[in-house]
C-alpha cells in the first residue's frame, strides 16, 4: 500500500473511530445545539459558501475539469459521482423517507439560528448528500494525486464541509457520518474496479482534450 493511501485511510479512520464514540455518547439534536451556540456573522458567511463544495454542481464542474486532464480519470469520476449520488437518494427517498432534519425534529425551535439566505430542509435527512459528494471528491482526488499531504489535507476539508451541514441546521451528524462512508466506500470500490480493467488504460482513455486541442491547432500551423 501507497503512502498516500495510508495517509488517508489512517486521517479517515481517526475520523470514524472518533465519530462512532460521538454518535454512542450524544443524544441525537444535541450536536445541533453545539453548533448553534458557535454562530457568528463571519462563520455564517464562511459556512454558507464552503459547504457549496459538497454541491452536485461543484462536483461536476470537476468532473468536466478532468477531462482535460485525462479521459479515464473523468469517467472514473463520473461512474463514482453518479453511483454515489443514486445510492444516496434511494436511501433518502425510498428507505429512510421518514427521517425528519433537525429544524423539523426539533420543532421548528424558534431559539435555533438559522443562517439568513439558506433554505433550511424539514424532510430526507439520512444520509447527508453533501457528506456523500465532498468524501468521494476527497477520495477521489488522494488517488488521484497520490500525495501523502494533500491526502490528509483532503480528508480534513471534507470533515469541515460536511460539519457545514450541521452548522447550518440542514442534517444530524449521524446523516454526515454515515454519508461520508457512502461517498468514501462507493470510490474506493470503484477505483479497484478501474484498476482491474486493461481496456480503460489504452493510451487513448489517458490523453485528454488538450491534447486534442493541441492535435488540431499543429493541423492548423
């Protein structure tokens, strides 16, 4: 094993480890009630925008991003974003329907802030979508690096966006936790798949649209 992969799966692991004791110990709202007490204007505007990383939108922009870089890496990217998200919102909408978010299961408490400009959700709590999308784009992108410290760094900026949608009333940590093993298992298994197969590693699938750009340009001199 690489050491970037054990970067991240030691920094992911500590994250699990550390999050399993939280959910045993707290009882469910009561991490909502943490977070609120941190508000402040400029960590309202820091968290309204950072958890936008979590965005489907974000992510693929990223996407398409990666095609000029290499072609097998954007499908590998795509298959783990749309597998990822399809799982996420069968669970949200078909298994767990009946999970309330937080301002709905706290009863809409008037002594909650809320973070003026954010729609808060009442409905499909589990799992969080955002925690889902930001730990697969983490995972996505250490393989792709394949660099010890921004391995770690990647797993930290995910933990921090994902605590956005807590910060922001929109899920329980139980949503982001298990959200971020969705995210995270989905890619991994994804990846050993892509792995696995020669066809996709055809010089062809590793050239990208510069390198097409560039073909047409020299046709052109």
């Amino acid at each position: 094993m690489k050491s970037y992969q054990l970067y991240f799966l030691f920094t992911y692991g500590c994250y699990l480890l550390l999050g399993a004791g939280l959910l045993l110990w707290i009882e469910k709202g009561q991490e909502i009630w943490w977070f609120n007490a941190l508000h402040t204007p400029i960590l309202d505007t820091f968290m309204k925008y950072l958890t936008h990383i979590g965005d489907g939108l974000f992510a693929t922009f990223l996407v398409i991003a990666l095609l000029f870089w290499r072609y097998d890496y954007a499908m590998v990217a795509s298959v783990g974003f749309v597998v990822s998200s399809l799982f996420t919102q069968s669970l949200k909408k078909l298994v767990f329907a009946d999970q309330l978010r937080p301002w709905a299961y706290l009863q809409e408490n008037s002594a909650l802030h809320l973070v003026e400009g954010v729609e808060v959700h009442k409905y499909f709590s589990f799992p969080s979508g955002h925690s889902t999308t930001v730990f697969f784009l983490a995972c996505l992108f250490s393989l792709l690096l394949r660099n010890a410290i921004w391995s770690v760094v990647f797993v930290l900026l995910a933990i921090l966006v994902s605590l956005t949608r807590l910060y922001l009333v929109q899920h329980f940590f139980m949503d982001t936790y298990f959200g971020s093993l969705i995210g995270t298992g989905l890619m991994l298994l994804i990846w050993q798949g892509y792995q696995n197969q020669t066809w996709i590693k055809h010089p062809k699938w590793q050239s990208s649209l510069r390198t097409l750009f560039d073909k047409n340009n020299r046709v052109y001199e």
